[in-house]
C-alpha cells in the first residue's frame, strides 16, 4: 500500500508541474535575452486550448497516426510511473531495469517517428529521419551510461542505481552524469540538438514531426514532451542529490520531497536556459560528433568504474 | 499418449512431406497444387505438434527410426532438435497455408509443379539434418536441403535469379566441403559412426587438429548461417526466391546452421577455448554491424530483410561465442544463460523473420517491385495486414514488450552483472560487445521503422499501391498467426525457457513467471501489462477531457501549393542520415547531375541523381579472389593444346602426385 501511494504521490506531482517546467525554461530565456516572456504557467493554458479545439486529419494517414499520440504519452507515463523522480520504492520500481528504460524511450520515438512520416509531406519525413538517427545512435551511450551506474552499484533497476550512487564517493560517476547531460539533451531535441523554439526546416526535428497533428492530439504529444523534459531534469537532479527524495510516506518527507522537486525544476530550467542562450545548435549532419562524445564520455566512466573496483 | 505412437508421428511428418514431393512431382502440371500443399501444411503441422509433446513431456531422447544398414545410427530426436523441429515444421505449416494463395498469383512466372516438389523436399532435407546422428545422414540430408533451396532461388528463371543461385551453390558447396573435411578428420573416415561415438574420438585428438577442424566447421556452418565475410551469396539468394521461400530460408534454414553448430561445439567437440570463442564472438560481431548498416541503407524490401537475417545471426553467434567465452573464463552460470538467450533469440528470430519475409511476399504483390521507394500508403488500404507487420518489425527491433528483447535482456543483464567481477581481459571483451550490441541495436530500429514507416505510411509513390487490394485470408492469416506467435513468445519467454530446460532463467508459476538474469527478476508479464494500461489510460481520459467526433479531415499542410506523394521522403532520403556518417565504411556512390534549363540562371536546373551501394567484402574480398583464379586459369589453358600425348602425360603426373601424397 505504501508503495502505491508513493508512486501516486509521484505520478500527481510529475504530471502536475510537467508544463510548467516547459513555460519556466521559456521565461528564462525570454529573460537572458532581454525579453520579459510570457507566465511559466502559459503551458497549461495551451494544453487546456489544445484539447478544447477541433482537430484537422490529414487525408493522407492511416490508423497508426490516430494510436501515435495514445503510445507516446502513455510510454512517458510508464516512465514515470517506474523511475525514481519524487519518491524512492515506488510500486512500480522493480520494472525499471535500465534496459527496459531505454527499450522504452525509443518506442515513444518510433511511434512518433511514424507519426511523421504519416503526414506524407516532406517536413514530416525529415523530422522523422533525423529524429530516427538520433534515437539509434544515442542508444550506445545509454547503455553504456547506466552500464556505469550499474557497475558501481550492483543494481540494474534505475531506483536501486540512484540510491547507492553517491557522487562523492565515486567520482566515476562524474563522467557518467555528464552523459547522462548530454544524452537528456539529445533526448528531449534542445539546443545543441534541436532548436525547440522554431519552425524552421533547417533546424527542427521534433517540431517537425508534430507539424500535422492538431488539437486533443497536439496537446498529448505536447504534454507528452513536457513530461519527458521534465523525467529527464529530475534525474539529471536526482542523481546528483540522491537525499531529496522520499522515501517513507511520512508527511514531512513528502513534503520536504515535494518542495525539492520545485527547487530542482527550477535550477534545472535556469541552467537550461543559460545553456541554449550561450550555445549555438549544431549542424545536423555533425550530430554524429556530438553522440560519439556522449559515448566515449561515457565509455570512460565505465572504464574509470571498472578500473576503481579492481584497484 | 504412447511414445512409439508419437515417434510415428514425427516419421509420418518426414514421409508427408516425401509424398508430397512425389504427387507434385509426377502429378499434372501444377492441378493439385491446393491438394498437395494441403497434405504439406498437416503433416508438417502434426510434427510441431509431436516436437512439442517431446518438449513438453520431459524426456530426453526419442528414437524415431531404426535401420543400421541406411544411416548406421538411428534417427533421434533430443531436446535440442526438438526445439529446432518445432520451429521448422510451425514455419513450414504456415508457410504451406501460404503457399496456397501465393503460388496462384504467380502462376505463369514459377512452374507450380517442381515449385511444390522442391519446396516439400526443401523442408524434408530440414527435417532429416535435426534428426542425423551420423556425420553420413547429417551431410546427406544437409546436401538435400541445400541443392533444393538452390533450385528453389532460381524458381523465377530470370537472369538476376540464376546467378544469385550459381553463387549460392558455389558459397553453399565450399561450407559442405569444409563440413566434409571436418568429418572426416574427426571420425578417421567411417561416415557410419554415431555422434556420440565422434565425440569420443575427438577427445583422443590432439588439440591443433581439433582447432583446425573447429574453423572447418566454422567456415562450413558460418557460410550457410550467412556470417561476415561468407555472407556475400544471402542477399542475394535470399531475395530471388519466392516469398514462402525466402521465409523458409530466412526464419529456419540459417537455424540449422545454428543447431549444427551447436550440436558440434556442445556435444561433440571438447570446449573449444578462448581462442576459438573470440573467433565466434569476432565473426558475430562483424555480421552484426554489416548486417545491420546495410539493411539501414538498403532500400530493396526483401534484401533489408535479408540483411537483417544476417544482423540476427550475428547477434545469435555472438551470444553463443559469449557463452563459449563465459565457459573457458570458469563463469558457468553466465555461459549457461547466454546459451538460454541465444536460443530465445533464435524462437524470436524464426516467428518474426518468416512474418515479415511472408508480409514482403504481399508488399512486393502490391507495388510489383520489391523497391521501397514504389511503396508507401498500404497501412490505409490494409489496415489488419499492416498491424500484424507492426508487431513483426517492433519484434525484430527488440523493443519491449516484444520478443526478441526478452533474449537481449537475459544477455545484457547477465553480461553487465559479470562486469564488474571479471579480470581485466573480459572486462574489455564484454565492455566492446556491450556498446556495439547497443548500437547494432539502435541501427536495427531504424532499419526496421524505415521498412515499415516507408511502405506502410504515408501517400503511395506508385499507382499500383493506389489500387491494391487486402490480401486473400489464406495469405494473410500466417502472417497473423506469425505476429501472434511473436507477441505470445514474449509473455511467455519464461515459460519456454522452461521448456527447453534452461531452468536457471525462469520462474514459472503461472501469472508470477519472472525472467531471472544474475538475481534480477522481470515479469515479461507485468511489463506489458503496465505498457498498455499507461497507453488504455491515456486513451481513456482524452475521451473524457475532449469532444471525440470535434475533427475534420483535409489534406496535408501543403505551403500553398499542391503536395505529391513525390515530395514525400523515401527510403534513401530516410537513410541518408545514417549512410552520411558511415560513409568510411560503406562507401555508396552518389551522384548529383546537374543541367542548366535557363542559361542565364543556374539555379533553375533539373538535377538527376543516382545512389549506388555497393558492398565492401564483395569489392575487397571475392573481386580480387575472381580475378586471381581467372588469371590462373587462363594461364592454365594453355596445356589445352591438343596434343594426346600430352594430355596422357598429364594424367600420368596427376595419379602418381595422387597417390604420393595419399601414401
């Protein structure tokens, strides 16, 4: 029962702050380049829009656009219903095995590969090219990246990864997390990767997938990327500070817990936006440079666990 | 039941197909067609279902056939060949069923009549090889099952069709002749001797001679399994054949290169050592990585599947060289369960692959092409059909919760958990399998999305996709089973698992059936129970948070100006990512044209492209080969001068050099 309520606790309050997360990383950069920007809280507004409007469906599609929107966002809930984000020793936990994860996130990217390519129009299909190269060639670095985190800790699902990795007593980790950045930023298409905030064909990826999709079924894709930017902050935070979360279904920890997710999306978001504004995006056809940095900063974590447990 | 009546049962299914091959053969030309892939699909199907009463029933040995003057040892079937022999006769049954429609549409291309009979040989050769226990009926019925699938890649007589089985017959004739040598030197010459026997002998040879004959049947199973650098004929033969065959071929003919290389490695030859695994792991590595780039940037529907086969096979000897690995580093447990996975793999494997080779045969139907590029839009004109291949592309990319991915998570579990443990040697070992096969992993989704997203989705580039019809149910309905099957082997992987006795792997107790990997546990189950229930709960609250009926359809976003299915990206543009940062390796020609229409403007240009892909093991490895064997024979020509005497002579020098070097 605790752990039921732990993962309700946790599912309510990811869900619940996701768009926000989106419109605070908006603020911020609308602030550091010296515009005012609209309220964090616009998001919800959009979502709440979104699902109110008539949808236009292109003549062009078949049954699998209509299910892309269903797989993407319930595969981001699975993921939050499994990964330690608020509490540790959900109910779910034990299905977190890294692999799983992985497996995962690139089921919600296939599916929304297939939505793009379903528009029948060129903006869709080169979304969904370079979306696809992505999802495969970040797969190295994700396996490689929890293979470290599994080394070090003995554990192989995420929740028992975060709770016995401890940074500063293994400063293995330190390459691992900076992967794992990287990764995040691959994932969740933000600068250098993809430029969110345009539609531009030179340099979108996942806009340009969405482009034909509209009303109730923009608002779940994009909720659904609000989700995943916001898992990705918190475990980027988690993993750094292992002590926020809850652990027991006490009050305080929960609210101690809750307090901290707030904390955490907020600096997460700030320095988000402190990096796209300082940092230009990358060519795509050098996106295979950035990857294999990702995988060799991986790799050397590994190798840097494996050497620190035979000395 | 009674074993002897079961035993019957399994013969029956051999002779079945015996018989068909003979009705068809001196029948009416291509009259009983139905008739015979009838009898065909049940004498098949009632040996999977025997095989699987053997699975099942706990024993470990069935003698089917007795008579020592034949193959000197009897014809058994044990638990590893059962395992095998379910698989066969599943595929083989189901493609029969297929065959029934199939074959009518193509009428006047094959000759139905020796199409039947060397299909029903082609699977009567299969059977024989998992029943062997002598290198004599094992190499016989070895010899049948690939001289029929040779005259089966060239059912359609056309050129292209003739040399893919010309290379094909060389390729699969140097492997037999490397299994011949292997045999020959493990059982002293006398072909007669039982497996069992073999493996005696072969602890009394010393261990070079055993290394030497390992790579003999290396090279012999390797080639036929379609291994890089002896893969170079599977593309192309593969393709050629007709659907069900390709299926047949694909799904279960490179799994007996599987089984014979297990029942080598595992029953007659002693471990054969960390030399020897490393070569394993090596070879499957590299099969895994071509296969896998090739079938991304491959844009023929049938060979993207052909190149994925070979991915497959990779991974599988991967898996397998791991455990011989794992075994000559004393982790036993490891070595164990990384055969466990390798076989799961390989049930997967056998399920999807026939599916979608089966689903190509429908794709190919549609748009009379097997180029992707002529495809698109059939998900709107076949919606069923388009979900089974789905569940079949997802399953070939080991995505969760399908079914390969149970065997690479048993795998990647256990090698990560050895990880930490190992000396340094197998950390670096097992730390390089474990990125590439990430990676290999990653290019397998894209390929397997590009052959779905690019044929199913979106507008038809040809106006044959435009008026294509669903297929007959006989046509499809195998191809629903095959999808079924794979979603099934994914729930129950730990109940199978059981089955084949890896025990160690798996709990099973009903709904609480768990995969055990290293202490981890997953409930195959409960994974996707959990998948569908975050995706019904989404579905559900839509339904409450907006107006369903609120939409309108209209055409694409457009710009202004009218949009073509000629605008939408293809299978090359969709892989041009991919072929871009591989270029190193793959080294494709492309090339832009441009030509000016407007003098005054360059810009205004028609531009003509062309792509070609070309293989680097076929340009750097059996180009060079030709040559020198050309060059060598035209230098030998010259002793054709026709003078007798000489050619006497000749034939003097040869005998007494042949019998110097036999004495």
């Amino acid at each position: 029962m605790n752990a039921f309520l732990l993962t309700g606790i946790q599912i309510v309050a990811v869900l619940g702050i996701s768009p926000f997360t989106v419109g605070l990383v908006r603020m911020f950069k609308a602030r550091l380049q010296g515009r005012h920007g609209a309220s964090p809280f616009l998001p919800y507004i959009t979502i709440a829009t979104l699902l109110k409007k008539q949808m236009v469906i292109s003549k062009s599609t078949s049954w699998v656009f209509k299910i892309v929107p269903f797989v993407v966002l319930g595969s981001t809930i699975f993921l939050v219903c499994v990964l330690p984000l608020v509490v540790f020793g959900g109910m779910f936990a034990s299905l977190g095995h890294f692999i799983i994860i992985a497996g995962v996130l690139a089921l919600g990217a296939v599916f929304l590969v297939m939505g793009g390519l379903e528009s029948a129009s060129a903006f869709g299909g080169m979304g969904a090219s370079r979306e696809m190269t992505l999802a495969s060639l970040v797969e190295p670095a994700v396996i490689t990246t929890f293979a470290t985190f599994a080394v070090v800790t003995g554990a192989f699902t995420i929740d028992a990864m975060f709770q016995g990795a401890h940074i500063l007593t293994s400063p293995a980790l330190v390459p691992a997390v900076a992967a794992l950045i990287m990764i995040a930023l691959a994932e969740n298409a933000r600068y250098p990767v993809d430029n969110p905030a345009t539609h531009l064909e030179l340099t979108m990826v996942h806009e340009a997938m969405v482009l034909e999709y509209s009303g109730p079924y923009l608002a779940l894709l994009e909720y659904a990327s609000a989700i995943k930017l916001t898992i990705f902050s918190l475990l980027v935070a988690n993993v750094l500070f292992p002590l926020t979360l809850a652990s027991n279904l006490s009050a305080a920890a929960i609210a101690i817990a809750l307090g901290f997710v707030v904390v955490k999306i907020v600096i997460v978001s700030f320095s988000l936006a402190l990096l796209e504004s300082v940092i230009a995006k990358m060519r795509f056809y050098r996106m295979h440079e950035f990857l294999t940095i990702a995988f060799f900063i991986a790799l050397s974590g590994l190798v840097f666990a494996l050497m620190s447990i035979s000395l | 039941m009674d074993i002897n009546f079961m035993a019957s049962v399994i013969l029956f299914s051999l002779i079945g197909s015996l018989i068909s091959a003979f009705f068809s053969f001196v029948g009416k030309e291509g009259k009983q067609h139905k008739a015979i892939m009838i009898f065909l699909a049940l004498s098949t199907g009632v040996g999977a279902v025997a095989g699987m009463f053997f699975l099942l029933s706990g024993q470990t040995q069935w003698v089917i056939f007795q008579s020592s003057w034949i193959f000197g040892a009897p014809l058994i079937l044990q638990t590893l060949s059962a395992l095998f022999f379910v698989l066969l006769n599943t595929v083989a049954c189901l493609a029969s069923i297929y065959a029934i429609q199939y074959v009518e549409q193509y009428r006047n291309i094959y000759n139905v009549k020796t199409l039947d009979s060397l299909m029903a040989i082609f699977i009567f050769g299969m059977q024989g090889v998992l029943l062997s226990a002598t290198p004599f009926s094992f190499l016989l019925f070895w010899e049948i099952m690939s001289l029929s699938s040779f005259f089966l890649v060239m059912a359609d007589k056309e050129i292209a069709s003739i040399r893919a089985a010309l290379f094909y017959l060389i390729m699969t004739h140097l492997g037999a002749g490397a299994l011949l040598a292997g045999f020959m030197i493990l059982s002293n010459g006398s072909f007669l001797e039982s497996f069992t026997r073999l493996a005696f002998i072969a602890q009394q040879l010393p261990p070079q001679t055993l290394f030497g004959v390992f790579l003999l049947f290396l090279f012999g199973f390797g080639s036929k399994a379609g291994l890089v650098p002896f893969h170079v004929w599977l593309p192309e033969a593969h393709p050629q054949a007709p659907s069900h065959i390709s299926a047949l071929m694909s799904g279960v003919m490179l799994k007996m290169a599987l089984y014979g290389f297990f029942v080598l490695t595992l029953t007659i030859l002693p471990p054969i050592g960390m030399v020897a695994s490393m070569i394993v792991i090596a070879l499957g590595l590299l099969s895994a990585f071509f296969g896998v780039l090739y079938a991304v940037i491959e844009r023929d529907v049938k060979r993207v599947l052909a190149f994925s086969s070979i991915e497959n096979m990779g991974i599988i000897f991967t898996m397998v060289g791991v455990a011989f690995f794992a075994q000559s580093q004393n982790l036993i447990a490891f070595s164990h369960a990384a055969i466990g996975a390798a076989l799961l793999f390989a049930i997967a494997h056998a399920f999807f692959k026939s599916g979608l080779f089966m689903g190509a045969g429908v794709m190919v139907h549609a748009a009379h092409t097997r180029s992707l590029e002529a495809m698109g839009g059939l998900a709107k004109r076949m919606p069923l059909f388009s979900g089974a291949m789905l569940i079949l592309a997802l399953s070939a990319a080991a995505l969760p919760p399908f079914s390969a991915f149970a065997a690479e998570w048993i795998f990647i579990q256990n090698l990560v958990s050895e990880l930490s443990a190992a000396s340094l040697l197998v950390q670096g070992v097992f730390v390089l399998i474990l990125t590439l096969v990430a990676l290999v992993g990653g290019l397998a989704l894209f390929a397997m999305i590009k052959l779905f997203g690019i044929g199913f989705l979106g507008e038809p580039r040809s106006e044959h996709v435009e008026h294509a019809d669903v297929p007959g149910n006989l046509i499809s309905v195998p191809i629903y089973i095959l999808a079924g099957l794979s979603v099934v082997v994914a729930f129950c992987a730990p109940w199978v698992l059981r089955v084949i006795k890896f025990n160690d792997l798996s709990t099973a107790d009903g709904l609480q059936s768990n995969l055990i990997a290293s202490g981890a546990a997953l409930n195959p189950l409960y994974l996707f129970l959990a998948l569908v229930i975050a995706i019904a709960a989404v579905f559900v609250l839509r339904r409450f948070l907006s107006d369903v009926k609120n939409e309108r359809p209209y055409h694409t976003w457009d710009c202004g100006q009218p949009i073509t299915s000629g605008m939408e990206y293809t299978a090359t543009a969709f892989s041009s990512p991919i072929r871009f940062f591989f270029r190193m390796i793959t080294r494709s020609g492309k090339i832009v044209t441009v030509t000016p229409i407007v003098e005054t403007n360059t810009w205004i240009a028609s531009r003509v492209f062309s792509l070609e892909l070309r293989q680097i093991w076929y340009d750097w490895f059996y180009v060079p080969i030709t040559k020198i064997f050309l060059r060598a024979s035209t230098a030998i020509r010259r002793l054709q001068n026709g003078v007798i005497q000489f050619y006497i002579a000749l034939i003097f020098i040869a005998l007494v050099l042949t019998l110097t070097i036999a004495i």
